[in-house]
C-alpha cells in the first residue's frame, strides 16, 4: 500500500484481505497466527462498515491493530517459510 494513502482507506482494505484469506476461503490461521487475527477480529469484526469503523478507532487501538497485522503478517510468512523448508 502507499505510504500517503490515509489510514482509514488502507485498513479497510487489509481487512477485505483478511477476510478473504481466512473467512471466505475458510481456514483458520495457524495457532501461531491466530492470536494476532483474533486480535484484529475482535477490534474490526469480521465483516461490515470497516471504513466507518477504521474512522472511530482511538490512537490505541490504532496502534494495536497496525502492530496485530505486522505480528500476523511475520507469523504467516514464517509458517509459509517453515513449510517450504520442510518440503
């Protein structure tokens, strides 16, 4: 994502990402990742008005949410990595 894209559009957007990933394609992260996806569940939801509520979100849970993606995106690369290795 751009670096001068306002917050509240790019977080909708990672949200419709994770959504697709793991609701639609239904599969659950691992139990590495899983935390961190719960974490941003249960600040976002699962699905709904994610740019209304990226616009409502305090500095704190700005935060959260931005360090839950980044732990979530380095526990589901390491995942990734650690079944390449192995095959």
């Amino acid at each position: 994502m751009l670096p001068d894209v306002p917050f509240e559009k790019k977080l909708p957007a990672a949200m419709a990402e994770l959504f697709h990933a793991f609701e639609i394609a239904m599969k659950t992260p691992s139990e590495s990742a899983f935390g961190h996806y719960d974490k941003i569940a249960q600040i976002m939801g699962h699905e709904g008005q994610w740019q209304e509520r990226a616009a409502t979100l305090t500095p704190s849970q700005r935060n959260d949410i931005i360090t839950a993606f980044w732990e979530l995106d380095r526990a589901v690369s390491r995942d990734y990595f650690s079944y390449e290795a192995r095959r």
